[in-house]
C-alpha cells in the first residue's frame, strides 16, 4: 500500500459494505496500521488508523471482488451444530474421494465439489441439484452451503453405508466392555483414570453415543426403540453378576468344587450379553 492509492475499505467483519478510502500514511510500527480517509461525503473526511487487512481491494478492481464476496456470505450464512459439522467430517473422508469434493470443516458448514459429475454420481443427486442456489462456480470449483452439504453426506452415506456401520459396530463393542468393565484413560501427562462403569456409561452417553446415533440417521439405520428399557436391565443383570462374583469369592476357600461349578454357570449365563441394544 501507498500514500495516495485508493481501496475498498470494510468497516466491520460482519458487514458485506465497502466504503473507498485513500490511504494517506503507512504506519511503521507493529501492529501494521494504515492511515486512511473515508471520501463519502456522509463521513466528511474522516480520518482514521485501521487494519491494513480491511483494506481488501484496490477501488477501481471492487466489482468483481465484491459480487465473489457477496456469494461468499450467502454460502456461509448457515450454522450447523458442532456435532453435524463432525458427522459430515467424517462422512467426507469415510467416504467421498479428495479429488471430488472436500468439506471446509469451517462453522458455516460449507463445502467445496471439484468434480461435480462424479459427485452426481456418487451421490446419485443431480448435477443442476448439486448447483442449485446458492452454490455458484469460482475457479472451476463449486462452493456449496450447508444444507447442500448435510444433503451430499445423507446421500453418499445411504448409498455406501458399509465403511460406516464396520466404524460404528466397531465403537459400540468397544463401549459395551467399558459399560460392564469400565476403563481405564491415560491423560496427556501420563497419568491413568480408572472409570467405573456407571462413569463409563455416562461418558458414552454425552461424547459417543450422540455421534453414532447421527451417523446412523445419515445412513438411513435406526436404533431400537427400547434403548432405555434394555440398557437398565443390564444395568441391573450387570450389578447382580457382581454381586455373584464377590460371593463365590468369599466362598471359594471353603467350597472350591462347588464354587468351580457355579462360577462356569455363572461365566456360561453372561457370555455373549451385549451391553447395548441390537439394531433394527
């Protein structure tokens, strides 16, 4: 930037609105600050210290950059939820190809298609779908809002759910030994904590099972409706088998024969019991 040049100025970050403005001196001291003076006549030659990085565009070029920032804003103006942005990151790399299309992981939940004819195909949705309002072509690339985003990730996930359900099915058997076992976590300075399985469970409830469950809407495949029921029942089959265990130990000294036996009744009567409910 230089004395005298004339730019397009964005008075608040939040605001699609340029004002011109001459740069009148280029600050030297860190952070870099322009002096500037707003021409309009509403402003009566105001004159004030800015962020050079609101002086986006040189006046004269405005046009072009302004319309480009304009579609911009209309594609970001959504705000999904932070676990819909992370269900279609997943979905994303899971499952559509780097060259095909990319989602930005920004909070406006946008994405970015670099080959929309296969994407079409992928997806099985239309190419005129894909490009519908308001996506629009900068760079030979389509920039595509939100809801078209969760539509792609919907679409592919229904349509190639195996990679998915293996992630899923994997998770919850790995979960089900936590909520009968409980784990034990290793934080980043190297220290374990031991959760007990009520605290494992809690953790399922708040951090995994909101993520699984909203993979499976994607793909199309509900839980059972009898989630709470079945969970509290083995809740309950859980804390008995604990009970049990504590008892054949107090007896097993006196009784070792008999406890033997009623241990492998014991381990026969548990094996195979699934902390979480089957699918549909």
């Amino acid at each position: 930037m230089e004395p005298g040049q004339r730019w397009a100025y964005r008075s608040s970050a939040a605001t699609g609105v340029f004002r011109e403005a001459v740069v009148l001196k280029v600050g030297e001291k860190r952070p870099p600050r322009v002096r500037i003076e707003l021409v309009d006549d509403e402003w009566q030659g105001e004159r004030r210290w800015v962020s050079p990085a609101r002086l986006e565009v040189l006046w004269d070029d405005r046009h072009g950059y302004i319309e480009i920032d304009r579609k911009i804003r209309a594609v970001s103006a959504w705000s999904p939820s932070r676990l819909d942005r992370r269900t279609a990151e997943h979905v994303f790399i899971k499952l559509v190809p780097l060259e095909v299309a990319e989602f930005n992981a920004d909070s406006a939940g946008t994405s970015i298609v670099h080959d929309v004819p296969a994407l079409a195909e992928l997806t099985a949705l239309s190419q005129d779908e894909l490009r519908g309002p308001p996506a629009f072509m900068h760079d030979r690339e389509l920039h595509v809002s939100w809801p078209m985003t969760e539509r792609i990730g919907r679409a592919v996930a229904a349509r190639h759910p195996h990679a998915l359900l293996s992630r899923i099915e994997q998770e919850e058997r790995e979960a089900n030994l936590e909520l009968l076992q409980g784990v034990t976590l290793t934080d980043f300075e190297g220290k374990d904590h031991v959760l007990s399985p009520d605290d494992a469970r809690v953790r399922f409830e708040q951090r995994q099972k909101p993520y699984l469950d909203k993979l499976r809407e994607w793909i199309g495949v509900e839980r059972a409706g009898n989630l709470l029921e079945r969970r509290d029942l083995l809740i309950r089959l859980a804390s008995v088998a604990a009970v049990a265990t504590e008892a054949l130990d107090v007896l097993e000294p006196a009784q070792k024969r008999a406890v033997g036996r009623l241990r492998a009744q014991l381990d026969a009567a548990m094996a195979g019991v699934d902390a979480l409910p089957p699918n549909n």
